[in-house]
C-alpha cells in the first residue's frame, strides 16, 4: 500500500504586522499553507500566531522601502519556491486637495503605496515557482472610472499609480507563467480604511482568499474584487 504525501502550498506575505495582512496570513494558515509573514517594528500580534501555528509560519523582518532589506530577504530566502507572493502595504495622510498636500508627504505615500510594493515583487518574484502567483493589494479607489465624487486624492492617485505600475510589470514578464492579480478588497474596518467602514477583515479576506486560490493558474493580469468580480481601470 502506497502513501501520497501532499507539499503544502508556501506564501510570503509581505506586509502582515496588522490589519488585512495579518489576517490573511491567519486565514492561509487556517488553510494549511506554509506561510511566511513579514512585519516591520511591531509585530507581536504575528508572532504569538506564529507560535501557536505548529511550525506553519515564519516571520522575518523587512522594512519594504528598503533596497538593502529586500535583497536580504531574496538571500534569505534562496532555494524557496513559492505558490504566492502577496505584498500588502498602504498608508494614508488624511483628505487634502491634491494643491495643499506637502511634496515630502506626497513622496512619502507615493513610495510606500506604490514604489515600493513594485520593487518587492521584482526583488523576489525569482522566488515563485512556475503557475504560481504574485499579488498585490490594491483598492477600486485606484480605479480611474470610478473616481467620481470627491476626496482622498492623494491615496487614490497612489492605488491608480500602483494598478498602472502593475501593468507595466505584466507586460515585461508576460512570458513568465505567472498569475498576476491586484486585489481589492473592500473598504474594512482597519486603520486605514476607519473603525466605521462596512466590512471586518475576519469577513473579508476568507472571500480574497477564495478568489486567490480560484485564480491560480488563470494567465495574465486582473484587476479583482473580494467577490472575483472585474474592477474597471
């Protein structure tokens, strides 16, 4: 009689500290994939799940506006083959007209919104294996078309520049067997997105995740909801 043994299906995470990354990780890990997880300064939260997780999550330190940091973790990383690479990082620095916001503040949600999860994906998508997929965490309010009642110009021009980013990375790397996904996933009730906002991540990132795993496979890029609907450029 002859026994099967199943790989687990490994994840990085980057970007899990609070909020939406970390309970995505929670609900990969749920889902008995492999995860690795990372958080810059705080992470407490992930590393007591960590702990209870029975050796299926890792966590590393990353600071993903670092060139330096990134390269450390590819080395760190080497020889992992990775099912998904999934960034998730976005800040906001409140409603101001496009005219009264500072240039340091406009840089600084700018690379942290878009830049940056950018240059994370081209410093490890050598990491996922071949079918696997790479994800970014985007908003429909990155959505061109929709964009038609006022407010948070600055973090909307972030989510349009990283959707537009993502397309550009599509088509250098369209022969590379890859899925490639931007997530939205709605407007939570997080830090970011406010303590009024309509959905729980608990509710949430169990659809984004279905949507990741009923995606995997499918060629080229798109732009999804939290129900695997299309979100307009």
């Amino acid at each position: 009689m002859s026994s099967t043994t199943t790989t687990p299906r490994h994840a990085l995470v980057i970007g899990a500290s609070r909020g939406l990354g970390l309970v995505l990780t929670d609900e990969l890990v749920r889902r008995d994939w492999q995860v690795t997880a990372t958080v810059r300064a705080d992470g407490d939260q992930l590393r007591a799940m960590a702990r209870r997780s029975g050796g299926r999550l890792t966590v590393e330190s990353l600071e993903m506006t670092s060139a330096e940091d990134l390269a450390s973790l590819r080395k760190h990383l080497a020889g992992t083959r990775l099912d998904l690479l999934f960034v998730n990082a976005a800040i906001d620095r409140g409603d101001l007209p496009i005219d009264q916001v500072p240039t340091e503040m406009f840089t600084e949600v700018m690379i942290t919104n878009a830049f940056s999860p950018m240059r994370a994906l081209e410093a490890l998508r050598e990491l996922v294996a071949p079918g696997g997929t790479v994800a970014v965490m985007s908003s429909d309010q990155g959505s061109i078309s929709r964009n038609t009642e006022g407010g948070y110009e600055l973090y909307k021009a972030s989510k349009a520049a990283l959707n537009q980013l993502m397309r550009s990375y599509t088509t250098r790397h369209a022969d590379d067997d890859h899925t490639k996904l931007l997530i939205d996933p709605g407007h939570n009730r997080t830090r970011l997105g406010g303590f009024d906002a309509p959905l729980a991540p608990e509710e949430s990132i169990p659809a984004v995740v279905d949507v990741l795993e009923a995606q995997a496979g499918a060629p080229g890029l798109q732009f999804l909801d939290l129900n695997g609907e299309v979100v307009p450029w």
